[in-house]
C-alpha cells in the first residue's frame, strides 16, 4: 500500500523474492526481504507487514520468481545480483524503459522464459 501524502510504502512479502528498493537519496539498493513464509507452505501461518519511508527520485522493482530463476545453456540462473546492478545502472530511465532493458536482458542471458514473469516498476517522481 502507498501513502503518497505521507510518503509510506507498507508492505507484506509472503515469501517471493525480495522486491528491490533504489534509494537516491543514499545512490543504494536496499533488499525488501519477506516478512513471512511462502503462502500455503506453513498451516495458520503468520504474516507481518512492514512500513518505510521513501522519497523523491526512490524506485521499487517487484518481480516474479521467473524473471531471476532464467537460466542459461550452462544452468546458470540470471539472479538477483545481476537484477540489482541493473537497477542500478539504468535508474535515470523511466519505469517503461527499465522494464523493456530487464526483459530484453534476461531474454539475452537465457534465450527464454521457463515460468511467467510479472514486474511491476513504481519511481517516486
């Protein structure tokens, strides 16, 4: 959920990969680890949600599992590592120009998607 008058982004991760969080004030990539197990994994399992505060020129990058588990010839899956320095790299792009590099690239490094991949980019304008 954001809280754009107060600038909160409160969020609940229940166990997909970490979403990634550019802070420009600080030029780093903070990770948005889970804050509870993988839904359907643990019975009455328990959620928590956390709340940060962003600012100005911040981006969020949310994926699927499919879009970092993309592997290679060699089995080499593209990773969270390469995703991140993307993010970083490309930053001053818009959301819709980030989102065709990460696809363009991932397709490059593994030819193909195996699973489905959903991303969702929000920049702080």
């Amino acid at each position: 959920m954001i809280d754009p008058d107060r600038a909160i982004l409160k969020f609940c991760n229940a166990g997909h990969h970490p979403a990634i969080w550019w802070k420009e004030e600080s030029q780093l990539i903070k990770l948005l680890n889970p804050t509870g197990p993988a839904i359907g994994l643990i019975k009455n399992a328990e959620f928590t949600s956390s709340e940060l505060h962003f600012n100005t020129g911040d981006m969020f990058v949310m994926y699927t599992d499919g879009l970092v588990e993309a592997s290679n010839s060699d089995n080499e899956e593209f990773g969270e590592d390469r995703l991140a320095d993307l993010v970083k790299k490309n930053r001053h792009y818009t959301a819709d120009q980030i989102m065709k590099i990460l696809l363009d690239e991932v397709t490059t490094f593994a030819g193909q998607f195996n699973d489905d991949v959903t991303i969702l980019i929000i920049k702080i304008l």
